[in-house]
C-alpha cells in the first residue's frame, strides 16, 4: 500500500511541479539573485576598492540628491516614451495589416521577413545605424550625390545625425520594433471575425467598429508591445554610447560609470534600484489606465 508522501508524488500536481522546476531554478538563479545581490549592495557602504557591508541608506540619499541623476533618469524617460510611442504607433498598423489585410497562407511568409533583424547582433545593427547617420554616412553621401549637399546645393554642410536624442530614439525604434508588432499581430489574431460583421451588420462604421471593437480586444497586445519596448529602453547602455557618442548619457550609462570606472558598487547598485522602482511605478500607472480605459469603453 502506497504512503501518502508516495501517493502525492505520483500525483499530477507533482509532475506538474517537477516540468516547471528546472526553468523555475534557472529563472531564479539568473534573473532573482541577481536582483537581490543589486538590492543588497544598495544598503552597503562603499570603501576604497572594497565594499563595507554596514547597512546605510547614504547611497539612496545621494542618488536622489544629485541632480545629475535626475537630469540622466528624466532624459532617460523622455527617450524611452518617445521611442515606444514611435514603435507601437508604426507597429500596429503593421500588425494590423499582417492580420485583416493578407490571406492566410502569406502570413508566416511576413512574419518571417520581420524576424530577420533577429538574425544579425544587437551591436551590429547600432553600428550599421552609425555608418548610416555617420558625417561621412550613407544618407550624407546621397545628399551629396544629388547635389541637395554641397558647394551650390541647398546645404552647404553634411547633417549633424549622430549624438543626438533624434539618433537615439530611430536606432532604438528600429531595433525593438518586431517586439511590437509579434505582440499586437497575435492580439488581433484571437480576434472573432464575426464580431467585426455584427458591428457592421448594425449600421456601425468600419472606423467606429474598429474603435469599440478592434482595439478594446487588440489591447493586451499593445499593452504588452508597450512594456516590452519601453522597460529595456530605458534601461539601454549600448546606443547612448555608440550612437550618442557619450554626450548624451542615459541611466544605464551612468550605473556603468559608478560600477566600473568609479568603482563605487553600492552607489551604482542605488542607481540602478531607484531606476528599477521608476519604471515599476510608471508601468502600474500605464496598466491601471489601461483597464480604467478599457472599463470606459465597455
């Protein structure tokens, strides 16, 4: 006769549990320790080339006190909003497209075409963007070649691209939008078609059925596009430093300076918790007016 402990391990719930716990391991290992290990250092005092594990709240104090900060975390906001409204506003007519405008059998062919970005690094495509709005780039070069640049052209001077918040914001745009436009595309999949003919069987508009239909259930798929986009945004260390040249830092950029140039880890590790508690608290105001959104419209 089976015991009980022997009972619940042939159960369902503990095969359950044992699938999930190798990934569960590895998420906790790779993704929770770190975390708490930031957190940690936070409380630390800094020495010279060391780390004093005494508890202090100086580090948070002088993060919030600097105005350095400040400037760096609101700049950083400013370009991640910019880039995930420029991003999602291109992506959902894309993925639209991708759902209502194309028959079945050509969709994965589309769908392919926008995963290629994946194929190559996330560094080479900020270098190629570099080459591309380079002073001796591509789009100066045809400038040129078409006279617009030059002696006797509309402008005497190659344009000024690089390190800029503009320049920025379109490599980041660039690179993070097939994260867009898979989310909203698989949100308007599960949409009922035959819900869009009733809306339009009743005397409804294709644009006011696209409005008090479409969208309502496409929303979790730009709320997710949204996230997605703009968390690792503000959170981005190579494009401020590539293509900004270093002159337009971003949050990520500054914990990299306390981390490693300055070597000051529990200041670092502040910086990059006050961040981390930033984007939090802006994400639950997006996803609570999200809902109060869709609460309206229902």
């Amino acid at each position: 006769m089976a015991t009980k402990g022997e009972s619940w391990l042939r159960s369902e719930s503990a095969q359950g549990y044992a699938l999930i716990s190798p990934p569960a391991i590895y998420a906790l290992l790779l993704l929770a320790a770190p975390l708490a290990t930031i957190l940690a250092y936070s409380f630390f005092k800094d020495g010279y080339l060391t780390v004093i594990h005494e508890f202090t709240l100086q580090n948070y104090v002088a993060t919030w006190s600097d105005p350095i900060f400040r400037v760096i975390l609101i700049r950083s906001l400013i370009v991640a909003g910019l880039v995930t409204l420029v991003t999602v506003g291109l992506a959902f007519p894309i993925a639209y497209y991708l759902s209502f405008g194309l028959a079945p059998n050509q969709k994965a062919r589309w769908i392919f075409l926008i995963t290629i970005p994946f194929w190559t690094s996330y560094l080479i495509r900020v270098f190629l963007w570099k080459v591309i709005l380079g002073y001796n780039g591509v789009i100066n070069s045809a400038l040129e070649g078409i006279g617009i640049i030059g002696p006797n052209g509309l402008i005497a001077d190659p344009l000024q691209m690089l390190n800029s918040v503009g320049a920025i914001a379109l490599t980041l745009a660039h690179a993070y939008a097939p994260f867009a436009i898979l989310p909203i595309f698989v949100s308007l999949e599960k949409i009922d078609r035959s819900l869009l003919e009733a809306g339009q069987d009743l005397g409804e508009s294709r644009w006011r059925t696209f409005l008090r239909v479409t969208l309502p259930l496409a929303m979790p798929g730009v709320v997710a596009a949204t996230l997605i986009v703009f968390i690792p945004t503000v959170g981005d260390y190579v494009t401020p430093e590539l293509i900004g040249g270093g002159k337009m830092p971003m949050v990520a950029n500054l914990i990299q300076a306390q981390m490693l140039p300055l070597d000051n880890r529990p200041m670092g590790s502040a910086i990059a918790v006050s961040s981390l508690l930033v984007v939090a608290a802006l994400s639950l105001v997006f996803l609570w007016l999200n809902r109060r959104f869709l609460r309206v419209g229902k």
